[in-house]
C-alpha cells in the first residue's frame, strides 16, 4: 500500500511539474501539419508497410489512409501521392518545389555519382542536359536520321519470329523484345549492337535487367540511419561489380569512336554524310571549347547508363504486356489487324511513318501503359519547405506519385481494371481521342511530369507502336504445349513492373496474308 502511495504521489509531481513547465516554457515552435499517416514502429517507420511490390502496398495504404499520406521510411519522411488531383499539385503547381531526386547508394554506384543526368540535382547542369535531350539527342531531327536504325532492327526480329514459327518452336517473347529494343538503342547510341551474338545479347539484357532491379531494391542503408555506414544486403558489392563491367563494355566503345574520330580527321576528314549516333553528338560537344558547359567522360558514360536502363527494359516490357493484354482479348486483336491490313496492305510491313494512320494501335499502347505503366512510382524530393493542399511540406521529404494506382482509379476511369483501348479512341469510333499521356493529363502519368518527365517519349512511341505493329501484322500467337488461356497477368518485382512469368508462346505466321519478311 505504501508503495502505491509513493507511485502516486511521484506521478503527481510529474504530472505538476510537465503542466509547469509547458505554462511557463511554451514550445514557440510552429505546429507542423501533415498528412494522415499509419502507425510507425520504432527504426523501421513503415518499411514493413511496403511489402514485396511497392506500388500495390501503397495503393493498398491509399485506399485506407487516403490520397495523400505522410510515411517514415525508416528515418526519411515520404509523402505518397495517389490521385490526379494530388499528383497535379506536387507535378504542375509545386513542380519547382519537387525537381530534384533524392540520391540513394544504387544512384552513387551506378550512375557516376554526380556526373548522372537522370538523378542529378535540379541545377544548371541538368538544365543544360536536358535542353541537350531535347534540342539534339532526342529531338524530331536526330530521331528521324536514325530511322533506318530502328526499321532493320525491327525487321530483324520478325525475320527471327518467322523462323521460330516454321520451326514451331515457343518463344520467350519478353527476352526477344529486350535484344531488339537493346540492339536498337545500343546502335543509335553507340553506333554498334553490344549484342551481336546470343551469348552477348543475354549479358547486356542481364546487365541491364540488373540495373532495374538494384535501383528498384530498398536498400536499408538509405533509409534507416543506424545501417548507413553498414552493407547489411551485400548490396554494396554488387553495385561495384555491375558498375565495372558496364564501364568496360562502355570505355571499349568510346576509345574506338575517339580512334576512329582521330583517324578521319587527321587523314581523310570527316564524312558528314555519315549517320552520327549520340556518343558522337556528346564527343563533339565535349571537344567544343565554346560549349556552355564542358562535358566529361564520366557524363557521357552516365548518359549512355541512362538511355539503356530507360528505354531497353522498359519498351521491351510495354509491348509485352500489350500482346498478353491482346492475345486475352482476341476480338481486339483482329480489330488491331483489320486497321493494319486496311491502311498497309499485305504487300509491304508497316513503319513508323504509318502510326498516325492507326489511332487503334496508338490506343492500345495507351491503354497498356495506363494498366501496366513501367514506371509505375514517379520519385521526386523536396528541396524547400512548402505548403500543398493545406499540408506543411519540409524540405528534404521524398515524394513517391503512385502512376499506377493513379491509372486505375475508379474516380477518372469506368471499369478502370477492364483492358478497353476504346476509352483511346473518338466517340465516333473513328481517329484517337486527345487524351495525352506525355503529362498533360494527370490521370494518366506513364512518362511522368514537369520538368522531370521523360525526355525519351517519342522514341519510346515509336518503337513500341512499330514493334506491335508488326507482330500484329505477321502473326497469330499460342500458348506452349496447349496451355490455355487466359495468359496470367501477375505483376512482378522490379523497378520497371515486370511480369511475373514470361509470356512464352508460339507465333504461327499468317500464310498468304502478310508481307515478304
């Protein structure tokens, strides 16, 4: 009993002594309001909250929490934006506020440290890459001079079906996208195919495929500080050995294009008929002593690094899942086919410049990245204190737009989980709508916003809608061993929402319908 007393009367004292000192020391800091968030545990925050695949846990959090909600990742306060409304809020309205990405071990490794474009700081270098990106590296005139690039290597890869499908051998139709789309970016970045054999065509997938996944992989010592000096994953070692060998392939590549350049300029000059790929716009630049900024070696390594991990797997994966979407729905595959065959002919394969005739083809594309976009988290950080629909955002907080949730939001969408590539289209049935997906619509984000968005999205458009295009034309596609359908449609783990089983399957090649391959 005494001892109950003595608890008492102490919990008293402290109880007086808190009220005390709040009346006579006032905590003169201003309340911060933040969004809802779920209950954090200690370290961790709301690491456990995540589960294996990111975009659908937090989706799942959206759903209970609300649009917009503040997380702790370990020791790094996040925001998770869900909804069109918040993502215009932090992508157009406080874009300047979130222009810059957060740095993370997987970047520092990888990507040169401060000498990537992808995630360097918003700043007078990344102003002048990405003015770069689009005035001569990415732009209409470049593109269309490497046009002939792109339509051999596509014509090669139907070669390659055709003989699969007289063979009647299964294909791995993911693996075969992967090689076409890395042959067409390695060639018009670098001039040469990294892949010229099967073997080198599995070790530069590899290598690239373990790009996505490393940087898409939740390192512990980004987020919970007690680890960050710590390898706790042994991620650290393989950041180091994957850096090498693509800095070897890449150097290999570079010192031949400066031998070659030294060759022709000291003996025969340069042909200017020749077709320059992009190291070679950067070497110029690089060699320009009237260059706004001077470029390094380790820039153009980053931006090559760049290029391949954005538009290798990703395309790849798009046109991928826009097959197992149509090969699901049969009737949309002959729709598809019967726009082709009415437009092109059977006497010659389509191309790139036959896309603005195909509005169902171009809808199809849309359709799958709103379903299946392959950035499915667009990820910014804040660099100023700054209030966002009635929220106190500090500085320094992450910010993780949720595309994919976005995309299949009942709210901006009828039947947004029914694969419809009518909603593309106008109500007429006739010509595509115009609804933009290159982000001036907020309800669907495939190639983010602002100024971050994605400066590769016509090239993306372009070999995307052509590669479907001309497996649509040429070929019926089965399952192996007589497997039926529907194809499974899991999502995978990965940085670039890959699928959770390759779609293997069969082409059978339209006999007296198609074009010569």
């Amino acid at each position: 009993m005494a001892d109950l007393q003595n608890y008492a009367v102490l919990f008293l004292i402290w109880f007086i002594s808190v009220i005390l000192v709040r009346k006579f020391f006032p905590n003169t800091r201003p309340r911060i309001f933040l969004p809802p968030s779920p209950i954090a545990l200690p370290i961790i925050g709301h690491l456990h909250l995540l589960g294996p695949i990111p975009h659908q846990a937090l989706h799942k959090l959206s759903n209970r929490y609300g649009p917009l909600i503040h997380l702790f990742l370990g020791s790094v306060p996040c925001l998770v934006a869900s909804s069109a409304d918040a993502a215009k809020e932090f992508l157009k309205t406080h874009d300047l506020s979130f222009s810059s990405r957060p740095q993370s071990a997987a970047v520092h490794h990888l990507t040169y440290g401060s000498a990537d474009f992808s995630f360097a700081p918003y700043g007078p270098y990344w102003k002048f890459m990405k003015k770069l990106c689009m005035s001569e590296l990415l732009g209409g005139k470049t593109l269309e001079s490497l046009l002939p690039i792109r339509r051999e290597e596509i014509l090669h890869f139907l070669q390659t079906m055709l003989l699969k499908s007289n063979s009647g051998e299964a294909v791995d139709v993911g693996r075969e996208l992967t090689r076409l789309t890395n042959n067409i970016i390695s060639r018009m970045t670098m001039g040469t195919k990294c892949s010229g054999t099967k073997n080198e065509a599995d070790a530069v997938r590899l290598l690239v495929q373990e790009v996505a996944e490393l940087t898409g992989t939740f390192n512990l010592s980004d987020y919970i500080w007690v680890c960050k000096h710590l390898d706790v994953q042994g991620l650290r070692k393989r950041y180091k050995d994957l850096h090498r060998r693509f800095d070897d392939m890449v150097e290999k590549i570079i010192d031949k294009k400066m031998k070659r350049k030294k060759d022709e300029t000291g003996t025969h000059g340069i042909d200017e008929d020749s077709t320059r790929d992009l190291v070679d716009i950067l070497l110029d630049i690089a060699e320009d002593d009237n260059a706004e900024m001077k470029l390094t070696r380790e820039n153009i390594k980053a931006f090559i690094l760049d290029i391949f991990a954005a538009g290798t797997d990703t395309s790849a994966l798009t046109t991928e899942w826009a097959l197992a979407e149509l090969m699901n729905n049969p009737d949309m595959f002959e729709k598809a086919r019967k726009e082709i065959d009415s437009v092109i002919g059977k006497s010659r394969l389509v191309e790139e410049s036959d896309l603005p005739n195909l509005p169902y083809i171009q809808a199809i594309v849309k359709e799958t990245l709103r379903l299946h976009p392959t950035g499915p988290i667009i990820l910014r950080e804040s660099t100023e204190d700054c209030k966002v629909l009635g929220y106190d955002i500090p500085a320094g907080t992450r910010l993780f737009v949720n595309v994919w949730a976005i995309g299949r939001d009942p709210k901006n969408w009828e039947n947004p989980l029914k694969f419809q590539p009518e909603r593309f289209m106008r109500e007429e049935g006739s010509g595509p709508s115009s609804l933009d997906i290159r982000g001036q619509h907020f309800h669907l984000l495939p190639f983010g916003s602002g100024r971050r968005g994605c400066p590769g999205t016509l090239l993306a458009l372009q070999v995307v809608q052509t590669t479907l295009a001309g497996i649509i034309q040429c070929f019926e596609w089965k399952l192996k061993n007589g497997e039926s359908f529907p194809v499974d449609m899991t999502e995978g783990k990965g940085l670039t929402l890959p699928r959770a089983h390759p779609l293997v399957c069969v082409p059978v090649a339209r006999k007296n319908q198609m074009p010569a391959i």
